[in-house]
C-alpha cells in the first residue's frame, strides 16, 4: 500500500513539473517572437538597415549620373537638362530600373526630385512603387541606311508589362529592359502594357532588320562577252538577307558598272 502511494506521488509531481516546464517554454517563445518580430525587433531593424542600404546605393548612382552630366554640360552641345539629361542618366545606369517622371527620377524604386537647371538632387522622396503607364519602343544605339536596314549592332530600350521579340514572350518585372540585338535578321519586337487583370491596355510595335556583311570576294574575269569587257563576280550573303540593294564596281579605281540585286526580305 506504501509503495502504491509513492508511485502516485512520484507522478504528480512529474506531471506538475511538465506544465511548469511547458509554461516557461511558452513563455520564452513569446519573448523570442516579440524579440524578432515586435516595433523595435531584429526583423524590423534588418529590413530597415536593408532600406536604408538600397536607398543610399540608388541615391550614389543617380548623384554619380548627375555630376558627371554637369561636367558635359559645359564641354558638349549636345547637353539639355530635358530629353538628353533623363537619357544620359539612363545609359550611365545599364543595369538598373531608372524611370523618369518630370523632375522626378525613380532609381531601382526610390524616387528622387531632381534640379535640373545644375542638375543635382535637391530631396529624396522614399520608396515608390512606380511602373510604366505607357508601352515603349526606342532604339537607342545603332548605325541605319536609308532603306531602314541596321549596318551595325542594335540596343534596344523596351518599357511595359512585358515584350515580345519574334513570337518570344518576355514579362518585365521592374518595367524596363535593353535589348542588345548583335544577330543579322528581322526582328517583330511588340512592347505591352496590361492592367491587373492581364488585359492589354496599350502596345506598340517595331520592325528592325539587321545586317552586317559587305561585299566580299571581288573577281574580275577577262574575255567575257565580245571579248573586249571585263566581268566582276561577287560573292556575299547579302543577296540573299541584306537590305543592301546596290552594288558599284570598280576596276583599277575605275567605275565599271551598277548591278542591282532582287532583294526579297525588303
């Protein structure tokens, strides 16, 4: 009968000291939520340490941008504090988001009101969630001939919701993208701008069509015809791509003749 009563107190004891122990593990649970996630906890402090840090990086890259444009705006006439500023600002920044509202430039999501007239940063205006309003196509690099072919390789700046390029569909998280086009070819590239929904609110569509070869292989050949003129052969694959659609040859520095080529991709 003893030995019973002691095995039950052993128990109660036991079980007193599990509900104790669950209740301080609670409780240091709850400390180590609060801990992390309360106002002043580390969550908070790491996200905030990381805005600051984000901040102040877009803001040295537009600062960097800025005083580099007010030293080319006494040695260039191409400078403007319009257009050519906001592209300026632009090219100096390849590989982030950089959009432009009147005096206002959004740098990777942080906007910035700018003095134009110097130009410098005069405050900064926080975190923006700012996205494209309208679909865009603009080429911004690249040598073109007068029959609209492209003789040298292509930059290409698309703004929107997305792109497609020959049928490739492309979203655009942040909005804006360059495209370097470095192949010869035809290119159907359609920029788009979609509401919430999906629905396409606006697009806009551009036809570039590139091509780097040249004429090559230049061969003349005596005794051709009556035997008194002379025949070039040429070899090149513009005839078959190129919006090049005249060829002048030359023998000796001379003028010979001008052979047109059927060109099917015009």
């Amino acid at each position: 009968m003893e030995r019973k009563m002691k095995l039950r107190e052993n128990k109660g004891i036991t079980l007193i000291a599990l509900v104790i122990t669950i209740i301080v593990l609670l409780i240091l649970a709850a400390i180590s939520i609060a801990t992390l996630t309360g106002e002043n906890g580390i969550l908070k402090k790491a996200n905030t340490s990381k805005q600051k840090t984000e901040e102040a990086t877009a803001r040295e890259k537009l600062e960097l941008s800025l005083l580099s444009a007010s030293t080319l705006k006494y040695t260039t006439n191409e400078y403007n504090e319009n257009e050519w500023l906001n592209e300026y600002v632009i090219a100096e920044n390849p590989n982030d988001v950089i959009m432009v509202d009147e005096d206002i430039f959004t740098v990777n999501g942080w906007g910035f009101l700018v003095d134009r007239s110097v130009p410098k940063i005069v405050e900064s205006l926080g975190e923006t969630s700012a996205k494209p309003e309208i679909a865009s196509i603009k080429v911004i690099k690249g040598e073109k001939l007068s029959n609209e072919w492209y003789i040298t390789d292509i930059k290409i700046r698309v703004q929107g919701s997305g792109y497609r390029i020959n049928n490739e569909d492309i979203n655009l998280e942040n909005g804006i993208r360059e495209i370097d086009i470095s192949e010869d070819g035809i290119y159907e590239i359609v920029a788009y701008l979609k509401d919430e929904n999906g629905e396409i609110l606006q697009q806009e569509t551009l036809t570039v069509k590139k091509d780097t070869s040249k004429p090559d292989d230049f061969k003349p050949i005596d005794g051709i015809g009556n035997g008194t003129g002379k025949q070039i052969q040429i070899s090149s694959k513009t005839s078959d791509l190129s919006g090049i659609s005249e060829y002048k040859y030359y023998l000796n520095n001379e003028y010979v003749a001008t052979t047109k080529l059927a060109n099917k991709s015009q």
